[in-house]
C-alpha cells in the first residue's frame, strides 16, 4: 500500500466564478492541480478526478428542500470539469447521482466501472492521498476526513483549493477540523521539492 494518488474534487463549472454556486477564486485552483497532475504522472501516482453529477430533482437543492441552488446537474455544462483542467488521465468520480444524496465526500462516489473510490484505491495498493479542489469547507473538508477515517495517510493541498465561506471563516475551521482529524498541510511546492 505504498501508492499514491492525487485526488481533485469537484473543480466543476458551477462551482467556479460563472457557474450557479461559485467558490470565490474557485477557478484558481486550476494552475497549481494541472502542475500536480503533471508531478503525479512524471511519479506513477493515481489521479483521481471527482464531480458532483445531481439528478435535475434532489433534496440536496433548495427548490426541493435542501440548502444549495441548482448546480452540477448530471450532463450539463455546469457539470463539466473545468475547460483548463487537465483530467485526461484522471479516473472520474461520480458522486450525488442519487435524489437523497448530499454526497459532499469523493468517498461516497463510484468510477465509471461502478467501484466506490475507496475499493478503487486500495484495489490499487494506494495507501497516501494529497487532496485538493473546491469547495474547502465542504467536499474538500467531507473527502479528507473520509480519507483519513479509511486509514489513507493524507495530505491537504493548501494552495490548491478554495472555500465557500458562507460564514467568514468557515474554511479556516475546516482546515483546523481536518488537522486536528490528522491531515497533514501541505503546498503543492513542498510537495515537488520532496517535502513529505
Ligand atoms: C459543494 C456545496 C454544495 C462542494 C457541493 O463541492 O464543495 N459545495 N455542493
């Protein structure tokens, strides 16, 4: 179990300025996880791509009692990664295609072959994931801790990820969650210069 993986969450149209629920910045995450990408590929990681892909009616949306507008409705351009980024060697993780389905965490997700991430993952001898993505203080912040509770040794990419921040504040009590659950902080530069 001495794989690694890189695990990019939902860096999705809707979530980035434009889309129906945008990450302030969310786009900015792009740069450094194409660089990650390229680092993961020149090292024989995994990458791994996750995407919020909700039916049109789910409970996760406000119209239908949730707490969230519409946004990354399977197949629609809001749902589509976004255009820079880079995922053509990234397994794609499809979470919330379920109508009572929050599915904040990548974890609760299934591959196109239908196989949970984690089965995926471990079926691969990964034992270390380094996660970065949108949104911080939500799919972010469910993954690392889901990762963590799976006994993956995991890493937080602090450059390459944005919060919502619905209250100020709330993507830096996420990343504290996440220390505290036993994610280790990283930048994607300390990362390249062999740091972990
Ligand atoms: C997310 C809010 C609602 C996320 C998903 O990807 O972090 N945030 N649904």
């Amino acid at each position: 179990m001495n794989k690694k993986a890189l695990i990019i969450v939902d860096v999705q149209n809707d979530f980035c300025p434009g889309g129906s629920l945008p990450v302030p910045q969310g786009n900015e995450v792009v740069g450094p996880l194409n660089r990650m990408v390229e680092y993961a590929r020149e090292h024989g990681w995994l990458i791994v791509a996750s995407r919020d892909w909700h039916p049109a009616v789910t409970n996760h949306f406000e119209t239908y009692g949730g707490m969230w507008p519409v946004h990354c409705v399977n197949n629609t351009k809001g749902a589509e990664f976004h255009r820079d980024l880079e995922v053509d060697d990234a397994t794609i993780i499809s979470k919330a295609t379920e109508p009572d389905e929050d599915g904040y965490s990548a974890f609760d997700g299934y591959s196109q072959s239908g196989q949970l991430l984690r089965i995926f993952l471990k079926s691969h001898g990964v034992g270390e994931v380094y996660v970065g993505g949108l949104a911080t203080d939500y799919c972010v912040k469910a993954t690392a801790l889901d990762a963590v509770k799976y006994r993956f040794r995991t890493f937080l990419l602090s450059d390459a990820i944005h919060g919502v921040d619905l209250k100020e504040g709330n993507s830096d009590r996420a990343i504290d969650e996440m220390k505290q659950a036993g994610v280790s902080i990283i930048t994607t530069r300390e990362v390249y210069d062999g740091k972990t």
